[in-house]
C-alpha cells in the first residue's frame, strides 16, 4: 500500500458538508465494490472518526444506512458522519493491517486505541567493531550486531545488561571512549570489563566471552552454566584458585540472570502473550515477552475504548495495532478467543514472511503463562482503579478548597525557564483524573523577537497565547460544526432514529482538550497577563491561580492568587491538597528546566563557521583541519585564512569581517 494511496482524500473539505448521518453514507452505496477496503468516517470538520475494515466495503457500510438496530456508540457515529474515504485492498488481511495502521495514525476517537505505543529496547551486541560491545538499543536495527529482545522496559534490559557485565565482562563504553583509553577504567577494577581497551585480554580471547554471551542470550543458559562448572571445576583441581572463583563470580551472575524470572515458561521458546481483564469500565492488557525460553519482562497497557466493547473485541483490535511496527513472534497466546484470530493470524504471517500461531490455550503450561498474566493484569487495573480513586478525591478537594464549580477534569500549569534569557522556552503540563498525562505536555521556544531577553511576563504571555489561540480557533470551529448539526435535525425531523443516542456519561467522554484549570508559577503579576490572555480570545470559564512561593521561598508556605480575591489564599501545612499542587507545581518547574537545560546543551554544539554565508561542510572541514577549531579560525588573519584550501580572497575577508564584527 503506497503512501499517495493512504493520503487520497485525507485533506480536510474545503467547505463545511451540509449533512451528516445515514443519509450521506448512503450516498457512498452506488460506487462501492464489493471488494475488501478498508474506510474511513469524517466528521464535519474533515477529522477521522473512526476507521474500519470489510471483506466487502459494500456490504459494510450498507449496515450503517439503518436507522435502527445500532449500540449507542456506533448510532453517535453514524450521526458525526459527514463524509467517507475509502482504499481497497486485494485481501481482507491485507485490509486487517492498514486498518491498525490508519487508526494508529489518525487516533480516531470511536476506535480502540492503543494509548502507549512507544518503541521497546533491544539488547545490541555490536559486531561493526574488533571488540564487541553490549548496549541498550531502540529504533531501527540497521547496526550491524546481534539483537535480542524486546524487553518490556529500559530497567529490564539496564538489568540484563549489567549482569551480562558481572558474567562475560563485555566491555558497554562507545567506540570513541575505547579509542582514547591508555588505562583500564573502573569497570576493570570492579571486575564489570576485561578491558580489551588496554590489551589486558587479547582480541581472541575477548570473542570467545562474546560468543558465550550470545549463546546465553539465544537460550543456551544450561550449556553456559555447565561449561563454567567445568572450568571452575578444572581451576580448582589445578589449585588455579583465583582462576576459579572468576568462574564461581560468573556462575553467581548467570544464576542470577536465570532465577530474575517472574512466570516459568518451560517449554516455550518464543512467545507473546496477552491477557485483558475489565473492570470499573476500563481495561488492562498485560503483554509477555518470552524470548529464547526466558521472560523478559512485561507491560500493561489501558487501551481507550468504548465502555460498551467487551474484553475480546478491545483485545482484537489492539493486537492489530501493537504488531503495526514491531517485530512478531511464532506463537501468540491469548486470555480471550477473538473474532478475527485466524485472519489476524493470516495477516501477522505475511507480514513476518513465516507461520505465526494464535492460541487460546486451554490446558497445560501455555495455559497457565495465560492465567499468570491475566493476574497481573487484574492486579495491575485494580491499583490504576485505586489511584484514580485517591486523585479524584484530591480534585475534589481542589474544587473545594478554591471554590470551583466542579472538581477540575484537565489541569494546566505553566512555567517558564531561561538562563539570563539566553535558551528561554516554556512549559505546559498536564494532569487530570489519571494523574500527569505525559502525552499531552507541550514545550515552547520563545521565539517573538519583542520578548526582552529576561522579560518573564512577556515570555508567560507568548506561551499562553499560542497555547490558548489553539484552543479559541478549535471552538469556533466546533460551534459552526454544531450548528450545522442542529440546523439538520430540524430538516430531517422523523428521519432520525427513532431511539436517539444516549449522552455519554462524565467517564466516557474521552479526556478533554480544554483546560478546566490552569495554574500559572507566579504571583499577582504572571496572574495578571494570564488573564488578559484568556480574556482575549473570550475563554472566561478556565479557572486561573497563580501559585507563588512564599516568604523565604519555603515550600509549604505558597500564597494562591485567585482572580475576585483580595487576599492570596494560604492552605494548611499538612493539607493534602496542598502537597498535590507543589506535585504539580514541581513537575511543572522539572519539565521547563530539562527544557531548557537539553536547548542550552544543544546551542552549545552550534558552530560559529554555520552562521557566514559561503560557508559549506566541505570549507568548513578545511578550516577546522587548518586551524584546529573554530576559536583559531576567529583569530586569525586575512592572509593565514586564505593559505586555507579552497578558501579564496573574498571569502577570507568574508570570515574575517564575520568574526572582527561580531566581537566590536
């Protein structure tokens, strides 16, 4: 499938669609094959609402021409729909997977979605180098080496690889520290490195350590272990004691390597497994990786999803979507028989260019690697469930404590973070009933030419106004969508479905891209601009607080700024409210400052010769091998820079001009 094929007709209308609902899917019939496709939903606004794949496009969007007979989620879909897009495929499996593919790019909010799709690490050992090292790895593999994993987590694979360094002494430092070294670096001496850096084990003897690594990553633990018994077996015999307890230490760390597994997977190889269980209207996947009969490692996810959609039907689409870009396994195994497991099953196996098995298992050790992770993942739900309990309880206690209409569903705050104004940038994170939503933190370079470097106000004010322009420009655009709307349920009267949609409860609106609260790090100052920022675009219903140290900048002693409010307000000491503001207020302080502190390392690697016109990589290079850095080339003269190859009369006066100008 090509990428102008996946793009045809994806731009939004030029024009906002006159109707929505049954009667414009219906429009679609008359052209449609009956061939497998994959379709797509738009609302009014021209965004994907929802992504969906038939054997027979015809066949399936014909379903949605009924007025009846539909759940509440998919008759509020029918209604949003004011426009349709379709691809068609040559196989229904091939339309299985641009599908996951289409709702991972398009996020459409009546489709399962998989919230965390961030890439897992490998272990990497590098073969592009006479000493191998062993590293963490994500991304694309296309460093030449051995790959194992994935791992569920970056802790997961810091453990294996700190134990493979206790066991093998691979060496973990970058090619460029191993160049420079003239003497064993700690790891030596804490007995983590051979040191093939120095010559203190030879080049040959180093590959056998890496060759017995990799036998252990590939599954070989027993054949490892047994050949060091030996070894240590054979030191002693030779009274070699302290050859022997090299050994004894390695067998330590392989046994520890080997004992660090949570589930036994005898008997399985290569497998991953996923279980769901649902509860409180939510639900957790926890996803296994076992990897050359060991467990390496597992992670849940809580996928968002219709409250309606039962375990089988959330963990169908979100097995589609998690193999969209990882890499699969053999075998499969599953808590839940799913409707699509032998087409997903066809599907994964073309995409993997071998056979890939989805079980259910019923009976035997597979079995029971399925009922340990569906305990973690009750397990793992319950406590989620537990937490948002106790931060609903804190939002509560917000609204209370600085009498909100109602306890705040999305909060912002902002703060801003510079070094006498050089590398300024500001930073907007987010919380909510779940707690911090990492996603949707957002930073800012401010980039306004009439900030004053310094200027704190002014940045503040550059920040809330991109931020909350954004926000203004969507609601007009929701308002004219909704007026449409009415404007033709007026028109259509009794041909709406005869049981309308149901309003969807608070926990099923998804999460809000509003604000209800927004809490600014400053005092009446930093308030001051928030609000005429605010009052600008006519937001009059986001509740502002600046948040300001108080004397001696004692934390626990914060003064609130409250829009109507003579006095700041000051909380108890030990008031539980208060410790979930500084919370918020500190992450806040720590996003702004990493902030910042990665756009200030950054500028620091900016080279000077970049800026002057004329200036390209291969003069660049000339000058730097001449004169050995940019600082030399600064000083020195027309006629030493024109003895630089390449660099003619005029453009040695240019360099020079740039350098003697910028210091007067």
């Amino acid at each position: 499938m090509t990428e102008d094929q996946l793009q045809a007709g994806a731009a939004a209308p030029a024009e906002i669609p006159r109707k929505t609902g049954a009667e414009v899917i219906a429009g679609y019939l008359k052209t449609l094959p009956q061939s497998p496709g994959v379709y797509r939903m738009l609302d009014v606004a021209g965004d994907v609402i929802y992504v969906g794949k038939a054997r027979s496009l015809k066949a399936r969007v014909s379903n949605y021409t009924r007025l009846n007979g539909h759940t509440n989620r998919i008759a509020r879909m029918i209604l949003a729909t004011a426009s349709m897009e379709f691809v068609t495929v040559a196989t229904e499996a091939e339309a299985l997977l641009l599908e996951a593919n289409l709702i991972k790019r398009f996020r459409p909010r009546f489709n399962v979605l998989m919230r965390d799709d961030k890439s897992f690490p490998y272990i990497l050992i590098a073969r592009d180098h006479p000493a191998p090292a062993v590293m963490k790895h994500r991304g694309a593999r296309n460093r030449k080496g051995a790959y194992f994993g994935p791992f569920a987590s970056a802790g997961a694979v810091n453990r294996t690889v700190n134990m493979l360094q206790r066991a093998f002494l691979l060496r973990s430092c970058s090619d460029s520290v191993y160049e420079s070294r003239t003497r064993p670096c700690l790891l030596y001496q804490i007995k983590r490195c051979s040191a093939p850096c120095t010559g203190e084990i030879g080049l040959e003897d180093y590959a056998g350590l890496v060759e017995e690594a990799e036998r252990f990553l590939n599954g070989e633990s027993q054949t490892v272990r047994e050949m060091y018994q030996r070894l240590m077996q054979d030191a002693a015999e030779k009274l070699e004691f302290e050859t022997a307890a090299k050994y004894r230490n390695r067998l330590w760390a392989l046994a520890h390597v080997t004992a660090d597994q949570s589930i036994n997977p005898e008997g399985v190889e290569e497998a991953d497994i996923f279980a769901a269980h649902q509860d409180g209207g939510q639900t957790c996947i926890q996803v296994f990786f076992i990897r050359t009969g060991q467990n390496w490692g597992n992670r849940a996810y809580y996928p968002k999803a219709d409250r309606s959609l039962e375990a089988a039907e959330v963990l169908d689409s979100f097995i589609a979507q998690f193999y969209d870009d990882k890499p699969v396994p053999r075998l499969i195994l599953i808590s839940h028989d799913i409707a699509n497991r032998l087409l997903l099953a066809e599907a994964l196996s073309t995409k993997a260019g071998r056979k890939v098995e989805i079980r259910v298992p019923a009976r035997g050790t597979k079995s029971s690697l399925v009922e340990h992770a569906l305990t973690n993942a009750r397990e793992a739900l319950g406590r989620k469930l537990a937490e948002s309990s106790t931060q609903v309880r804190l939002l509560e206690g917000v609204a209370e404590r600085f009498n909100l209409p109602a306890p705040p569903r999305r909060i912002e705050v902002f703060d801003n973070s510079h070094t006498g104004g050089t590398n300024a940038v500001g930073a907007m994170i987010v919380a909510g009933p779940d707690g911090f939503v990492k996603g949707q933190y957002r930073k800012f370079n401010i980039k306004s030419p009439d900030v004053t470097p310094g200027d704190d106000y002014a940045m503040m004010r550059e920040v809330l106004t991109r931020r909350f322009k954004r926000i203004a420009d969507v609601e007009l655009l929701t308002e004219i969508e909704t007026e449409v709307t009415e404007a033709i349920a007026d028109v259509i009267g009794d041909a709406a479905p005869a049981a309308a949609p149901e309003a969807e409860s608070t926990e099923e609106r998804e999460f809000p891209d509003r604000p209800d609260l927004v809490l600014i790090d400053g005092g009446l100052g930093q308030l001051s601009v928030a609000r005429e920022v605010l009052a600008g675009f006519g937001l009059h219903d986001i509740q502002l607080i600046g948040v300001a140290k108080g004397p001696d900048r004692d934390a626990g002693r914060e003064h609130f700024h409250i829009p109507g409010r003579d006095r700041p307000l000051m909380l108890e000491t030990k008031d539980p409210v208060l410790y979930f503001v500084q919370r918020l207020r500190d992450e806040a302080h720590r996003f702004a400052i990493g902030t910042h502190r990665a756009k200030r390392a950054k500028s620091l690697g900016v080279n000077p010769l970049d800026e002057i016109e004329g200036i390209g990589p291969m003069r660049k290079r000339a000058l730097l091998k001449h004169f050995g850095s940019a600082k030399a080339v600064s000083r020195a003269g027309i006629e030493d820079l024109k003895a630089v190859n390449g660099v003619s009369a005029d453009m040695a006066r240019k360099i020079y001009d740039f350098f003697h100008e910028r210091s007067a």
